[in-house]
C-alpha cells in the first residue's frame, strides 16, 4: 500500500483524518492526523473513497477520449428569421417592442429575423423563451448524413490532383 501523504511504498496503511480530509497514513505520517471513525466500520461495507482515488478518477473521464461524429449535436434551424419574425408577429409586438422587453437593440432583432445575423447562444435561449418557441433542432452526424440509402464514396489524394 502507498501511504497517501509522503508517497512510501508501506506493508500497512492507517486511515486518519488530517485537516478534515480522510487519508491512508503510513505509522510515521499517522501523527499529524486524527483517528477516523467513520460510518461504515462493518466489515464487508464499502470504504469510502479518498480524495486522491476521486480525483484520478475525475482525470480518468476527463482523459477519455469523445467521438465527435457520432453523436448527435443541436443545430440552428434553417430559416430561423423567419420563425422569429412569424412567432413576434403572432405576439402581437412591433420589432421595437420586442427588442425592449427582450433587452437588446432593434438593430440585433432586425438582423435575426433578416437570417443577416447568427444569433449565439445566450440570445437563441432568450427569443426562445420570449416567443415560446425552439430554434435548435437535433442533428445526425456521421454515416447517416445524406439518407439515399446509397454507399458514400470516401475522399481520396485523385479528388484533389487536377489530371491533364
């Protein structure tokens, strides 16, 4: 066993709590801990884990890697102006009205609903929770873009070399 304070490979470990944390000591390190009395002294229960055991876990997740490709991602619909503009209309509420209960200038409002602008994030929740409506769709990436049902042919070096 390491002893989770100085690092020594050691026969026996002691768990003691110093300065609120739950750590297994070697018997040098054990005094400048307190002796811990935790919840499950049963034998057979489960220890609970320490600090340096949760943490290496937490960096093991973190560590792993993630295929972008094949999961599915939220999109801007296509042609959300015009949904925005439909739905403000349908309120009832004039651009200028709008953008002052919204918060933001008409100009930004103007260009949303003209498609000139791409709206971020923080204001795709705002004209969606306003105008009681969604914007983002659920998109398939991957091997299932294009649904011709037809084998897609990979890219190759002869796609980008000019033949003369």
């Amino acid at each position: 066993m390491i002893c989770e304070m100085c690092g020594k490979e050691v026969p026996v470990t002691k768990p003691m709590l110093v300065e609120g944390t739950k750590l297994s000591l070697c018997q040098n390190c054990a005094r400048f801990g307190d002796e811990y009395k935790g919840a499950n002294t049963t034998p057979g229960a489960p220890v609970p884990k320490t600090v340096i055991e949760e943490r290496l876990q937490r960096r093991e997740r973190r560590m792993q890697t993630k295929d972008v490709y094949s999961a599915t991602t939220w999109e801007l619909v296509e042609d959300y102006g015009t949904v925005v503009r439909e739905a403000r209309e349908a309120k009832g509420m004039d651009i200028d009205e709008f953008a002052k209960s919204i918060l933001e200038r008409r100009g930004i409002i103007a260009r949303v609903e003209a498609n000139d602008l791409v709206p971020d994030d923080k204001m795709i929740h705002k004209l969606e929770k306003a105008l009681n409506i969604t914007l983002k769709e659920e998109v398939q990436s991957g091997s299932q873009v294009g649904g011709s049902g037809k084998k897609s042919e990979s890219m190759t070096l002869s796609n980008f070399i000019r033949k003369e």
